[in-house]
C-alpha cells in the first residue's frame, strides 16, 4: 500500500516537473493565425498614439492658452507618450507579429507558407541587446508620463488652494468689516 502511495507520488512530481518544464519552454502554447489581429490592433492603436501624441507636442505651444508651465508639462507628457507609443508601433508589434507568423508556419508543417521568414530574421529582430533598450526606453517614457502627470495633479492642486486661501482670505475680510460696522 505504502509503495503504491509512494509511486503515485512520483507520478504526480514528474507530471509537475513536465509541466513546469512545458510552462517554460512555451510548449503548451498553441499559435494560430488569428493571434495576428491582436498584434495587428497593437500596431494600429499604437500608431494611433504616435500621431496623436505629435500632433499635440508640436501644436500645444501655438495656443495662447498653454503657454506657460501647465503647457510645458502637457508638452512633455505628449513627448514621452509618442516616444513609447513609436517604439511599440515600430518595434515590439512588428516583432511579435513576425514572431507569430513564424512559429504558425513551422506548427503546421506544411509547405503552405505566408512570408518567407527564416530563423535568422526572428534572431535578428529579437536582439536581446537591441530589445533591452528599447524596453528601457520605454520605462523612461513611462515615467515621464508618470511623473509629469504627478506634477501636474500638483499644479492643480496648488492652484486650486490658492484661490481657496484668497477667496476664503476676502470672505472673512468682509465678513469683519460687517462685524466691525455692526459695532460701530
């Protein structure tokens, strides 16, 4: 009883191993051509971010309005969104569609082949060297997005208690000069 006890056991540990192994290896992964229009919507939704986000960093200064530091913290968030949004549309999308092409046609084993894509074109978009800064560029332009909207939460917020402090400063101004009068 106790060695069947100890063979199930086993079994158990190496269906885990092996799947762990599998979970790693991306064995269980099954790509099929559809996961194509997800990268294809990344690159459109992308795209969509870079033109907006430059439209906006050059024609943000041509308004009367933004000139000045709220201007300027709305300029540079714009920036560093096309900046991330460019490398994901130009860069990652690109790469992750290649990437799903390719491992579709070599899991189907067929001579049916979409693009001509060899082992060597993936290795040459999947540089780690290459991917590491483009991935560090995009954490910096995540935290300029982060950081700016940090500053301009405190622009308003400033702003905002000032007219509070001046509005609340002449109210009571008032209301002593009625007291006073009241008195007199």
């Amino acid at each position: 009883m106790a060695r069947n006890y100890i063979d199930l056991e086993i079994s158990y540990f190496l269906k885990l191993k092996s799947l762990i192994i599998s979970l790693f290896a991306l064995d269980f992964v099954y790509i099929c051509i559809s996961d194509t229009d997800v990268v294809v919507y990344m690159m459109r939704t992308s795209f969509f971010g870079v033109m907006a986000n430059t439209f906006i960093a050059l024609y943000i200064r041509r308004l009367s309005m933004l000139r000045n530091s709220f201007g300027r913290l709305l300029q540079l968030q714009a920036i560093g969104d096309a900046v991330f949004a460019s490398v994901w549309a130009f860069y990652f999308a690109p790469t992750l569609f290649f990437l799903i092409i390719y491992y579709y046609n070599n899991s189907i084993n067929s001579a049916f082949i979409l693009f001509l894509i060899t082992t060597d074109d993936i290795k040459a978009l999947q540089n780690l060297e290459i991917a590491s800064r483009f991935g560090q560029l995009c954490l910096i332009c995540y935290d300029i997005s982060i950081y700016s909207h940090l500053i301009i939460s405190f622009n308003r917020k400033t702003i905002t208690i000032i007219i509070f402090l001046f509005t609340l400063q002449r109210l009571l101004k008032s209301y002593m000069i009625e007291m006073c009068n009241a008195y007199i």
